[in-house]
C-alpha cells in the first residue's frame, strides 16, 4: 500500500507533529508532503522520513512571515503533485486537507481543527489589531471560509481529535467526523521516585490564545511557586508582567527536563482552550493532578483534577486553594493516561485505513 502524509508545515514538535511521527512509525515508506519544514528541528523519526515541500520552502527567511501568507496558502498546497499513491493522510490544522488528490487514491483527513484564525478565535489571533486592519482582513476571511469548506469535497473519511472539535467540525462544516484520540508517548513519563517540590508548573508556547497572562497574574507576589516551560514570541511581555521572584521562566526544555518538571511539581496550570490537550496527559502519566480552564477537550482527558470556569486570575487562585484541600492518588492519575498512549493510535489508525480502503467498484473522490 503507497501511503502519502501531508501536513500544514513542519518547523517544531508540537502536538499535529506527534500525530505525524506516529503516522511516520505505522508507514515507514510513505513520502510527507509540506508546505515547509525544518528538518533539523524535527523527532529522528520524521527526520528519516522524505519530505517534499513546497517553493515556500526556498524564499529567504520563510520561517518566520510564513503565517503572513495564510491567503496565498490554500493555492501553495494545491501546487504540491502526489503521485503513485493509493491512500492520502493529511493531518490539518490549517490548508493541508486542501492538498490536490491522485486519481483513484482514498483521502482520509485526521483534522486537529478546523481553522482557528477562521472559524471562532479571531479576537484571539487579531484583537490586538486595529479596527481598520481587521475590517481589510474581513473579505480575505471570508473567501477563505469559502475555500475551507470547499476543500471538503475531496475527504472520503473525516476523523478528528476530540469530541469538542467533532462538535466544532459539524457547525462549521455541517458534516461528520470520527473521534480518534491523538498521541502521547506515555511509555517516557513515570511516576517520581522522590518527594515533589513546592512549585506548580506552566508547560505552554507562549503565544496569545494558550493565556500564560493568567497564571503570571495569579500568582503575582501570592506566595507560591510557578515555573514556565516554553518559549514564543510574547516571552518579553510575560516577563515584564512578573513583579516578583516567585516566578520563574525557564525557556524550552528538553524532554528529560520535562519530564523531571512534572514528576516534582505540586500540580499542572493549563489555561488555554485547548482542541485536545497532550500536556495534562503527560502531567497526568507522571501522576501529577491538573488543575485546568473547564472548556475544551480537557473535559475529555482529565477525568480527576481541579477545574474553573474563568480564565481570570481570581478564578485561577480560588481553583489552587480548592486543590490545595484536597488528595490525589499519583497511580490512579497515571492510569488514566494510559488509554491514550501512542501504542493505542497507532492500533487503530492501522484498523481504521483497513476499513477505509475502498472495494472494488467504489468510487474515490478524486479532485
């Protein structure tokens, strides 16, 4: 079977690029198609991979105005020519579903979601421009959507992330989608084998829509401890909204360093409004309690922790003392990660092309 991966670009490894790794591991000999990609940057099982971008990939410091091009985007994605293939994955985010589909192939779209600069986060990504510049992007947005849809027309099987984006997939784009759970390499976190530390931990990039506003500002001068893994561009902001030395920023980290910080923190902060959420898993299998913002697909993987219904620093602070009255069995936290394990996706995802491959005399939708 000639399988060909397709994801929106690779420049990190965050959670679509785990989902690609794993994609990597079941089919060693499929081609990924991007639109550009770091190489370097990349877990050595998708460096092995070959990897064919798009001519993004040779403008001069494309890395970093790259999201400035979302416009030209849906057209780049069409520019990238499959061929000798029978089945296409594309895990999208962004355009990758869009990507123009071989004669007779089978296209199988694993969404992360649909796009969130698009379809509900706006304010998130553009509040911060001015009224004049957003009222400009507003024709671009809007055939954009057009074009989002549209790109439907080419999936034969449509699977997703979470129920909380399946939810979103049938508003936005009125069709339905299967619930496969991404990733996490529970294998690689463990239970601590010494007392934890006094600290609670942020693990985030720092960026607009993950909020680590919040958990800075609540925990301003409070007394408590909070360490900040992950870097992003609003680093330089955040830093400057800590008035005190209980909070401390400690940049990327590697994975045996996460996996230390987990394994000695009081608890996990996790703000955003996440889609799925692979962080409080990983906390989770190192049998840290997650205290969480109570929306998204959290909802689906924290089944014991401490939620809130705001993202305010009050209701931040008020969730930390609820979590402080109460216990938490380290073993119970990880067992309940372990449904998630890459071992299990990667189980079904083999099950699942088996099913989606078509019979004899079925038709593809070839675009």
């Amino acid at each position: 079977m000639r399988v060909a991966l397709v994801h929106d670009w690779l420049i990190h490894m965050r959670g679509g690029e785990k989902v690609l790794e794993a994609l990597a591991e079941v089919f060693p000999n499929a081609t990924i198609y991007t639109l550009l990609s770091r190489r370097e940057r990349l877990s050595p099982s998708l460096q092995r991979m070959e990897i064919k971008n798009s001519l993004l990939q040779y403008l001069p410091g494309i890395h970093h105005y790259y999201r400035w091009l979302l416009p030209f985007l849906p057209l780049v994605i069409r520019s990238l020519r499959i061929e000798d293939t029978d089945v296409v994955i594309s895990v999208s985010h962004c355009v990758a579903k869009g990507v123009r589909i071989p004669p007779g192939a089978t296209h199988i779209c694993y969404c992360l979601t649909p796009m969130r600069y698009l379809w509900g986060f706006e304010e998130e990504y553009f509040g911060n421009f001015p009224r004049w510049f957003r009222a400009c992007l507003e024709p671009i947005f809007q055939w954009l959507r057009r074009w989002d849809r549209d790109a439907n027309l080419t999936i034969n099987h449509f699977y997703c992330i979470s129920k909380y984006v399946r939810k979103r997939i049938e508003r936005v784009y009125s069709c339905e989608a299967k619930v496969i759970y991404p990733p996490v390499d529970t294998s690689t976190f463990e239970l601590p084998d010494s007392p934890r530390d006094d600290y609670y931990l942020v693990v985030s990039a720092l960026t607009p829509y993950k909020r680590a506003d919040v958990p800075i500002q609540a925990f301003n001068g409070w007394g408590r401890k909070l360490l900040i893994a992950g870097e992003g561009p609003l680093r330089k902001k955040y830093e400057n909204l800590v008035e005190t030395d209980n909070i401390r920023f400690l940049g990327k980290v590697s994975g045996g360093e996460l996996k230390a910080l987990y394994q000695k923190a009081r608890a996990l902060i996790f703000v955003p409004e996440e889609d799925f959420g692979i962080v409080p898993l990983e906390a989770q299998a190192c049998g840290t309690p997650v205290i969480a913002y109570a929306r998204g697909g959290v909802l689906e993987t924290v089944k014991e922790g401490v939620f809130f219904n705001e993202q305010t620093p009050d209701a931040l602070r008020q969730a930390v003392l609820k979590f402080e009255s109460l216990r938490f069995d380290s073993q119970k936290l990880r067992q309940q990660s372990l449904p998630f394990d890459k071992k299990e996706f990667k189980h079904k995802i083999k099950q699942t092309i088996e099913k989606c491959l078509p019979h004899k005399n079925e038709p593809s939708r070839s675009v």
